[in-house]
C-alpha cells in the first residue's frame, strides 16, 4: 500500500508522547490586512509541546487552494526548505506564533498549527477567514489542523 507523501511527511514528524487529546486554539478569529503588510496569529496548546528530549512538537502548515499542505514551520521556528523568509514562527511550550512579514497574494490560503506530541497529532477545529484588503478574490484561513491532514 503507497501512502501519500504529505501522509508520510505527517508521520515523520509525529512523536509518540502523552495520551489525551491536545485542543489547539488559535487567534484571531478575524484579521483583515493588506497586501504588504504584516500579519501573525497565535496558536495555544492546551499542553506543553516542549518534549523532554529538548524538541518542540508544532509545525504549522499552509494548504493553497487546490493544492495539498505544505509545511512551513517545523519545531516551531525552523523554516521549511524552500520556504520564504518572510514566513518565521516562534514560541515555546503552549503558545506560538506564526507571522508573515509581508503578505502577497499568493500566501492566501488554509494555515494549520498541528500539534505533533500526542496521538492523535492533529485536532480539528473550526477554520477562520480573515480577508485580504485590495485583493477582493483572495483570502487567508487561519485555522488548527484538521485529522486526515
């Protein structure tokens, strides 16, 4: 049986850690901006995801419309290959941030903060739209990780 690569990408990232399920909050609700300027959202943990080895487990991902997710952001501020340097995170324990210091059109899409410590490694909640000033057909999603990612 083949497994997608982004399943795979998934897996690779997740670390078996303490059981339950870890609710992922994420902040603001709605956020209109413009392109080129800056934009950030912050995402909670309701656990710690600093793990005892020294590693933190939250990535944030961006799915384009069409497209399947690309990760951004792994361990919480290391930058994906290929990413551009306009995306950083940032964080440590429960709480972290994902900022774009200048927003252009093609970042519109859905962004995840996926917790990787415990299985499940990702909890579903509801996605929010924040719109994208001057661009009337564009829109970013902010929005915690859906499971089946």
């Amino acid at each position: 049986m083949r497994l997608p690569a982004q399943f795979l990408g998934l897996l690779m990232l997740w670390l078996p850690g303490s059981s339950g399920d870890i609710v992922m909050t994420q902040t603001p609700l709605s956020l209109p901006i413009t392109p080129g300027e800056p934009a950030s959202i912050s995402c909670r943990s309701s656990q710690s995801l600093l793990h005892s080895n020294g590693n933190t487990y939250l990535h944030w991902y961006l799915q384009k419309p069409g497209q399947s997710p690309q990760l951004l952001i792994y361990g919480g501020s290391n930058r994906a290959s290929g990413v551009p340097d306009r995306f950083s995170g940032s964080g440590s324990g429960t709480d972290f941030t994902l900022k774009i210091s200048k927003v252009e059109a093609e970042d519109v899409g859905v962004y995840y903060c996926v917790q990787a410590i415990a299985f499940p490694p990702t909890v579903v909640q509801t996605n929010t739209e924040t719109s994208l000033l001057g661009c009337p057909s564009c829109s970013l999603v902010w929005g915690a990780a859906q499971q089946g990612l």
